[in-house]
C-alpha cells in the first residue's frame, strides 16, 4: 500500500495508521483489483485485520468460485500489510516463500482477511494469514517468510 510511511515525529497509534490506510488515494492496483479495504490495525500484536470486495465479474473461476491465485494475493496483502505494521511502517516486505491451504470454494462476496507476523527478525520475518467467508468459515491459510526492506528504498 503506498503512503504508508509516515513522517518524522509523527505519533505512530494504530488508529493513525488504520486512517493513513484508508485514506490513501495511491492504493496499489492489485490491492484495488482484490477490492482491499484495512479495517483493523494491532501493532502490539504485529496484526492486521481487512475487507476484500471479491467481485465475481473480476476474480472467479468458470465454476463461479474465487480463483484460488486471488485467494493466495489476499493472503499475501494481509501478511505483507502486517510486517508493514511490525516495522513501526518504516518497511515494505518483500515475499520470498509462501504456502497456502484452501479449505473450501470462496464464493464473490465479502471475505474477510487476518495477517500476521508471527515472527519479526534481524533479516526475515515469518507471517500468517487466513481468509474467512460471509459466514465466518476459515477459506484458506497461508504461511509466509519475507525479506523486510526500508521504504526509503522505494520511493
């Protein structure tokens, strides 16, 4: 997600952050593909909570499901938002590995995401996700490690 770094001096609550989230107007293009909106922010718990619109004109499969690649997107969004969070946002995280599991079809319609870092080392960090269905099913998880890398490397 782009202007997600903050300022010097800036008060880093998760509130602030949550609002810089859902303000921005720079929201990447595969984050707008997948319909991403971050509802929740937890930097204590280096977690992240999000909304995905999954509309079925734009992701489903010829069996009118999510495409299991877009389920995989989401989750890799959620976990790499939640290094972001770990990071005091001061880093992006770049996915080196990542497995997921699906449990079950993800039919269009709202699904719910939960990343997080389970944990934040020197040089790596490991992560998990899940994705939820309307009725609060788990749809798929996934595991992740990632390279964390300052901002400042990508402006």
């Amino acid at each position: 997600m782009s202007e997600a770094s903050f300022e010097a001096g800036e008060i880093l609550t998760d509130e602030a952050i949550l609002q810089r989230f859902q303000r921005s107007r720079n929201q990447p293009p595969c984050s707008r593909t997948l319909g991403l909106t971050i509802t929740a922010v937890s930097q204590q718990a280096m977690s992240v909570e999000a909304a995905f619109d999954a509309r079925a004109e734009v992701l489903a499969n010829p069996m009118k499901q999510i495409q299991g690649g877009y389920l995989s997107a989401m989750l890799d969004e959620v976990m790499s938002v939640a290094c972001m969070v770990a990071s005091k946002m001061t880093c992006v995280a770049l996915t080196v590995e990542m497995k997921t599991s699906f449990f079950r079809p993800a039919m269009p319609g709202p699904l719910r995401g939960v990343g997080r870092v389970v944990r934040w080392g020197k040089t790596i960090a490991f992560t998990e996700g899940e994705i939820f269905d309307a009725e609060g099913r788990i749809v798929a998880k996934a595991t992740g490690t990632a390279v964390p890398a300052p901002f400042a490397n990508y402006k």
